[in-house]
C-alpha cells in the first residue's frame, strides 16, 4: 500500500492532521486536488491507497491502521477523515474499530450511507462482482452487517451530497431524485450528521469541485458548513 506523505509538522506549531480515503476503485490520485488545498490552508494530510476492489470494509479498515496511527503520532493536533463515496464508509468503520484519541471531525463527500440502488441493481452481476469485489456487495440499501453494526456517531459529520449526473439513466430510472448518478441526497444523509450541504457536482466530481472542497474546509474549521450564496 502506497502512502503519501504528509508535510512536515513542527514540534511547537499545532497543527491538525486529515486522513483522505477514496472512493471504491479509485485511487488517492481524486483526492489529490482537495489535499492541495487542504495543505495550504495549513492542515497536514495523509492521502491513502489500498485495496477497495479486493478486500472488504472491515479488512481494509485493518490494512490502513498502520499508517493512521503513525501519522497521528506525528501529528500534534486533531485527526479528522475525509472520505469520498465508500470511503465515508471506511471511516465510519475504522473510527468505530481503531478510534484516534484525537478525533476531531468527519466530511463525507457522496457517501452511500444508505446504500445505494445502483449496488442493488448490479450486485448480482459477474462484471460487478469482479471490478467492485467484496466492497461492493456491501453498498446495496440493504446494509451489511459491518454496516448495520456501527454505533450512531457521537463525532462531528458533515455530509456533503451532489444533485449532477454525468449518468442520466441511472439518475433517472434508478435513483430517487435528487441525486449524483451514483448516490441520492436521501441515502447520503446520517440521522445524527451535524450538517448536510448540497452542491451542483456529480459523484465523481465531487472531491474535485471548488464549492466542495471550500465547504469541507469550512466544516473542518469551525463544525458547520458556510452559507451557500
């Protein structure tokens, strides 16, 4: 598993720490972007790869343990998570097994909380089952029993959801509307999430786009979303 760097941390300067997970089969490279900015407006980051087509959830919460609890280490202040799509999810899971003392707050960005009927429509399929692996069967709005296991989070989640498609029968035909193509505003949302904000991006674009990652910061800082305008 490849780890990117976090920058250097000086040991009388406080700074808070953000884990980046990405979405399932994808890599660290969507998040890349988001980090940028995240590192200029002074947080150090930890941008991980691992396995999210080969392994499920509470599997690849154990392989990226390691690495979380090293650059906590290094870290003088807070650890919050940032995850896109399923890695919502990871972080969900990985708080509730390998909880950082330091736990400060969670953004989600398009993350299938509820489960996503896109997964209950192809969850069956041959081709499914081979590019999205064991992950994959866990999306569906049935949820699995590492899903179905977590405690209600007593942290801080903002939850960020898109209302774009770039996959309009899907959006269409598939999905309750509003949604991302992949993922509904609906299914997105925690009965105990602390802010929920909307933004005009699709599923994939959403760690990519300005208003997003403005808003992710915003929640980071001070707990809330900022104002739309």
């Amino acid at each position: 598993m490849r780890e990117t760097q976090p920058i250097a941390v000086a040991p009388d300067v406080r700074r808070d720490g953000v884990v980046l997970l990405h979405g399932i089969g994808i890599g660290s490279w969507t998040l890349k972007r988001l980090e940028r900015t995240l590192q200029r407006d002074g947080f150090a980051t930890l941008n991980l790869d691992y396995a999210s087509r080969k392994k499920p959830l509470e599997q690849l919460a154990e392989d990226i343990h390691a690495p979380i609890a090293a650059f906590a280490e290094r870290c003088s202040g807070t650890i919050h998570f940032v995850g896109h799509s399923m890695g919502g999810l990871l972080a969900r899971v990985y708080i509730a097994r390998h909880r950082p003392a330091r736990l400060g707050r969670v953004v989600m960005l398009g993350t299938p909380n509820g489960g996503s009927e896109v997964a209950d429509l192809l969850k069956d399929l041959s081709v499914y089952r081979a590019v999205f692996g064991p992950a994959g069967q866990q999306l569906t709005t049935i949820p699995a029993a590492v899903l179905a296991d977590l405690p209600s989070p007593d942290y801080p989640v903002g939850i960020i959801a898109g209302c774009r498609t770039i996959a309009p029968i899907a959006s269409a035909f598939v999905l309750p509307r509003p949604n991302d193509g992949r993922v509904s505003v609906a299914s997105a949302k925690l009965a105990d999430m602390a802010d929920h904000i909307v933004v005009k991006a699709s599923h994939t674009g959403l760690p990519r786009h300005s208003v997003a990652i403005e808003q992710t910061i915003a929640f980071l800082r001070d707990g809330r979303f900022a104002p739309l305008t």
